[in-house]
C-alpha cells in the first residue's frame, strides 16, 4: 500500500535528477539517453540541445558517433513521433510499440477502403533497404507506388503500414543536427541492429522499467501518456515489476522504481534551457510537476508544437530562441536579478554550442 504523499515539489525533483536536469552528469552518451528514457528526435537539433543541458562537456560528435555506432537508433516509437533511443532499449522492447502501430493502421486502412498488396511488397522493401539506407521517395518508386502528397490520406497508410511490418528505422545521417527536418533515410532494423523490437511482456516489462526510471514517481495513465500505448498493453509491466507505491498531493497512486532518487523538496536546482518537444514537458498526463497550469497553453501550442523552454528553480518560466546568433529569453514573468545574471550566463554558453 503507498504510505507517503509526495508533494509537487518532491515530484518536480524527483523528475530533474531523473532526468539529468540537476546537474550535470559524466556519462557516455547511449547510456544517458537510457537515464532520460529517450530523446524526442522530431526536430533534429533537439536530442543535441537536450544533451548540451544534462552532460558534462558534450559536443555534437558525441552523439553523432554514438549513432554511427549503432549504439543509438533514431525510429518512430513512442506516440508515434521520433525518438532517439539506445539499440538496447530499441530491441527491447520496440516491437510493442510497432505492433500497436502497425494493428492501428490496419483498421485506418479497412476503414477507409484503402487497398494494397502489403503482404507481397513488404520482402522487397525489405530487400532494396538493406543494400543502402534508402530515402522515402526512392523507397515509393523503387516499390511502384505513389508519392505522398497532402491532400491524399491513402498512400500514407500504405506507407506507415510498410514501415511497421518491414520495421524500418532511420539511418545516422537521418539523425544528423540539420536546420530542416526531410531527408531521412532507412533501414530494417532487423539488418541494421541485428534484430527486431521485441514483444510480450518481456517488453512491457522493460518498456514500463525504463519509463519509471526516467520519470517516476509516475501513474499509469502516465506510463500510457508518455508511451501512447494502451494502458492494457502496459499492465504485464507494472504486474512483473516490485515497485514502490506513493501517493499524490491529490491522492492519485504512483508507482516508482525500488531505490529510484527521491530528492529533498528543498534541492537546489540550477537553470537549464529544453529544446522543443522535450519528453520532460510530456512524460506525464499531468504535467504540473514541470510545467505550471498556466502557462501550458503556451508552452504546447494547438498544431501539437512544445517550445523551447528553460527552466528556473526546476518549473518552466519562459521560452526562448535563437535569433542571430544570441538566445532570446521570453520570461513568463520579471525575474529577479541574480536569475537573470544566471540564464543570460547560460544562454551565452548555448548561444556558442549552436555555433
């Protein structure tokens, strides 16, 4: 039974130290991404810029040659958008997440009357991605199929669906810090890694262990949130784990990792800057523990957009930008002095790993 209420503030610190966001920490690059659960990787500066904030002297190399390793892989997982994440964990348990992917774009298809050889087309993806990372436009022609355009749903069904059943991931130089966001090219995962995403509960397991690790104390509707799964897919998880049990200023039950860091309310927590979509700002299905209810509005936009944001004593206070060649800081309200000296200090240090 929980038998401790964590407060919004002991939630807000368990969540930095998880998350690196404390301070910074001396760790290869694979196994930081493990530590935070994943890097949003939809904006291909961001995985760089959310490093830059958690590790000790890191540089752009670090993380590109951490993927030309194939230590990290860049794939659709969770809530089916980018992430980077270590091939481990990819193996791990990505294969839960296709599999819902793939059962969600076969109903779209038989509801819209969407009809393909799917089953004949896949060997051959398979086959003409293996010789060479591949681009999307090369991978339609070389398939017969048509290109991709706005105002036709029904080829990207196709499309997705390819994607799920050949399991494709993205290769290093679709992973590269670049300005844009097209150009990504695949590989099977199974000839790129060596294997598929694994399934069952064994995957659940794995899947629900690093959730928690990353940013637990946590509920399930959490867990769900973060991974866009159904909570049901997620329950073998949290049935197979020991697993401490809290509750909530509200009295929700949370369910956190034996031994997990657990920091005072009182922890000093220095300023940090995030870059958009940072999975800190969308681990949780409440997300109070970072970012204060009013501002929320701003911080995720209505076209699905999460700004860059920094962050002052642990909780969003503003945004910020890059604007030739300087970070422009957007405060929510005045800050005092000593903490404005403190983000211009930081910004400047960002201003030059940008460069």
């Amino acid at each position: 039974m929980a038998d401790r209420v964590l407060t919004l503030r002991e939630l807000n610190r368990a969540l930095l130290a998880r998350q690196l966001l404390l301070r910074r920490a001396r760790l290869p690059v694979a196994r930081a991404v493990e530590r935070v659960g994943a890097l949003q990787a939809q904006w291909p500066p961001s995985p760089y810029v959310a490093l830059w904030s958690r590790l000790e002297r890191f540089a752009r190399d670090d993380l590109d040659r951490a993927v030309r390793r194939r230590r990290l892989v860049k794939a659709t997982l969770m809530r089916v958008t980018l992430h980077l994440v270590s091939t481990a964990d990819y193996l791990a348990f990505a294969g839960l997440i296709r599999d819902a992917r793939r059962r969600a774009m076969e109903r779209r298809a038989e509801r819209d009357g969407v009809v393909a050889d799917v089953d004949g087309l896949v060997p051959r993806l398979l086959e003409v991605a293996s010789r060479e990372p591949r681009s999307r436009p090369e991978l339609l022609r070389l398939l017969g199929l048509p290109s991709l355009r706005v105002d036709d749903p029904r080829p990207w069904v196709v499309w997705h669906l390819l994607v799920a059943r050949a399991e494709l991931v993205h290769s290093p130089e679709s992973s590269a810090w670049r300005e844009h966001t097209s150009g990504g090219r695949f590989v099977p995962a199974r000839s790129w890694l060596g294997g598929e995403g694994a399934t069952g509960d064994a995957a659940a397991t794995a899947l629900v262990r690093r959730y928690l690790g990353a940013f637990g104390p946590a509920t399930r509707a959490d867990a769900a949130q973060w991974t866009g799964l159904a909570l049901g897919a997620l329950e073998p998880g949290f049935a197979r784990l020991p697993l401490r049990r809290f509750l909530d200023e509200r009295g929700r039950e949370l369910y956190d990792l034996p031994r997990a860091p657990l920091p005072a309310a009182d922890t000093v927590a220095p300023v940090r800057f995030l870059p958009l979509w940072d999975s800190a700002l969308l681990a949780h299905d409440d997300r109070t523990r970072i970012l204060p209810e009013r501002y929320r509005g701003v911080v995720i936009q209505r076209n699905g957009t999460v700004r860059q944001t920094f962050l002052v004593d642990g909780f969003v206070a503003g945004t910020w930008r890059l604007e030739r060649g300087r970070i422009a800081l957007e405060p929510f309200e005045p800050l005092p002095a000593r903490v404005r000296r403190d983000l211009e200090e930081e910004a400047a240090r960002l201003a030059a790993f940008h460069a």
